[in-house]
C-alpha cells in the first residue's frame, strides 16, 4: 500500500490502519463515533494526503479546463476554490473535484480512486498546456470543527477572519510553504492545508501542539465518511459513478449548460429533454436497522423503487441515515420508503440533504 508522508504518525496512535484505494489510512484512532461527535463540537485534524494532486500550467490552461469542466471555470477568480465535475462525452460523472485558481495556474484535488483515470484524461485531451502530478511531491490535511479557526490562527499566528469558504490564501509558517483553504468535506467550518511532502511531519506536530487547549482530536477515515453522509456529500464509487449523470445525483447547481460548451454537453441536454428517471437523495430510518451500500429500497406498498448507495449511524443525530437512487415519482422530503436488511423490512422516510445545517465561514 501507498504511505503518505504522515504515516509514521498514524501508527504511533493507532494499530487500526486500513487499504483506501491503494493507501494505507487510518480508519480510526479512538473511536468512530466520538471522532463524528468531535467534528461537530470541537476540531479533528484528518490527514487527507491520499487525495491526487495535480498542477495545470500554461497559456490555455483556463480554456483546457472550461472545455473538459462542467462548472464554469471563467466564474473562478484568484484565491478561489470551485466544486467541478469531468464528465464522459455521454454525460456521466468522470470524477468530482476542487480546483483552485492560484493566478498562474490550477491546482485540481480529485479523488484517489480516480487519480490514475483523471491523469489520463486531462493528458489525452491537452493542447497548450503543462499538467503535473504533485500528489507525491506534497502532504495535504484537513482541519475541520468550530473550533478549528481557533486552532490555525494559532498556527499562523494571524487572524483568519478575512478568508472566506471556498477561498484560500498562501502563507509561510516556520519556513514552510502553505495554501490554506476554508473548504472541508464535514459541513463544519474548516480548513485544508497543501504543503510540501518534506515539511509534513513537522507541520503536523504543530497543528496538533497548538490544538492541545482547544481539544483537537485525531481523526480517521470511518468518521470521515459518517460527517460528509451527514453532509450530503457523494462519495465516487458509491453515489456517483461512470453509471450517473449530475442530474440524477442532484449535481444540477455544477453544470452550466447556458453559458458554455464543454465535453458531455450535448448528451447532458438530451438526458433533460428525455426526463429524469431516478435521483439521489437523502432518507432517514425510523426503525433501527443499518442501511448499508446495495440494499434495495421499497416504497410502502414494498414495491422496489431503488437502492442504498451510503449509509450510516449518525451519533449527532442518533438516527441512521443514508443516501441513495430511487425512482423520481419518490423523491420527495417525506415520502415514506421501505429498506430490506437482511430479510427484514426497515421503515424509513426520503429526507431533504444535508441532514445537518452548514456552518460554513461566508
């Protein structure tokens, strides 16, 4: 498995280290549902290095992406963060990413399943520009929680009240190179921090020593996974795929069909014209059974409407939740669905996403 370059420091806390699309990462430290509770309370630091990393450079380089991006590139000023998609030319997710505009270049963070089939696809379809994999020349973390403002004014050592969600700014701390956004994948007010790989252990002692009086907590993959379901986030390989489009995974608000072209397009307004038949929401179970990845949904005459694509127990709302494809006639807040566990029928109900409130630094 592949390390990041904090990983000694994952086996000094925890012996729970699991394969994450090829990576070795921790799935836990303490405890998954108190590392969930953290997050919500308090500050947890995530070490998000896994994640690919890559640089685009060159003259054409906004004109590379607004063609292959769904969203609208040109919208992306200097010291800004954008959510994008890359989609097939038959309209189906590629991958979902952030990009950030650093002025003479894009910096785009995709999914690490997806790094090797991202790479590949940026470089087939360049012309005029330069495209880098950074992924293993830097480290990457995220700070998440309410809290966790406190924590990096510590770490910079100024105040952070000018830096906006969904913007970013570059500092040097202790002679470290940083770009420090406010984003996350928690809903909390957050931060993820992009540095080199040689500075990385040193900075993440640091993070952690200035966290000590506000109660940062270390945490892994499992609650990492309970907050963004909290969220309503997708997660590539379960809620979106090669297998959906944006329209049925309730990504309308990232494609701009009006105001440019781009890869995928044309299918995308076909797909429209046609209707949509099934779409991604959110429900929550009224009886206490574990909707896991696969498990069909029913409506209430026990009729088969869909499936479960996440799911979880949500110990900050102590109810479990999930998200999944269901036919569109049932995606409405409040329709009453069925879950199969096993053999059991669970009751449940379609909820509206997010099922927490965003907390979110505008």
């Amino acid at each position: 498995m592949l390390k990041t370059p904090v990983y000694p420091r994952h086996c000094e806390k925890t012996s729970k280290i699991v394969n994450f699309s090829g990576w070795a990462l921790p799935l836990e430290y303490e405890s998954i549902l108190k590392e969930a509770r953290c997050a919500r309370t308090n500050c947890v630091l995530f070490d998000i290095s896994h994640m690919g990393r890559f640089i685009i450079e060159g003259e054409g380089r906004e004109n590379f992406l607004q063609k292959l991006t769904t969203n609208d590139i040109s919208k992306l000023k200097t010291f800004s963060l954008q959510y994008n998609l890359f989609t097939t030319p038959e309209g189906t997710i590629i991958d979902d990413f952030i990009v950030y505009n650093l002025g003479d270049k894009f910096l785009c963070v995709v999914n690490a399943s997806n790094r090797e089939k991202d790479f590949r696809w940026l470089k087939s379809n360049s012309q005029g520009v330069v495209i880098k994999d950074e992924t293993f020349n830097t480290a990457f973390f995220s700070l998440q929680g309410p809290l966790a403002w406190k924590v990096m004014q510590k770490v910079v050592g100024d105040s952070l009240s000018e830096l906006r969600y969904m913007h970013f700014l570059t500092k040097k701390v202790d002679g470290i190179d940083l770009i420090i956004s406010r984003s996350g994948y928690t809903g909390e007010d957050g931060f993820e921090i992009y540095l080199p790989k040689e500075r990385a252990i040193p900075f993440w002692d640091l993070i952690m020593e200035k966290g000590k009086e506000f109660g940062l907590t270390l945490a892994g993959l499992g609650s990492r996974d309970i907050l963004r379901i909290e969220a309503g986030y997708p997660l590539y390989g379960n809620d979106i795929s090669e297998s959906t489009n944006p329209f049925q995974a309730s990504l309308d608000w990232v494609v701009k069909l009006k105001s440019k072209d781009f890869v995928g397009k044309e299918s995308l307004v076909k797909i429209l014209q046609e209707g949509i038949k099934r779409k991604r929401v959110g429900f929550i179970m009224q009886e206490r059974g574990f909707p896991r990845k696969g498990y069909p949904i029913f409506d209430s005459s026990q009729e088969m409407i869909g499936e479960v694509t996440s799911g979880a127990y949500s110990p900050n709302l102590d109810v479990f939740i999930g998200m999944g494809y269901i036919k569109t006639e049932f995606a409405c807040s409040g329709t009453p669905i069925k879950v199969k566990v096993r053999d059991k029928f669970y009751r449940g109900e379609v909820k509206d996403l997010p099922f927490i409130k965003y907390k979110y630094y505008r």
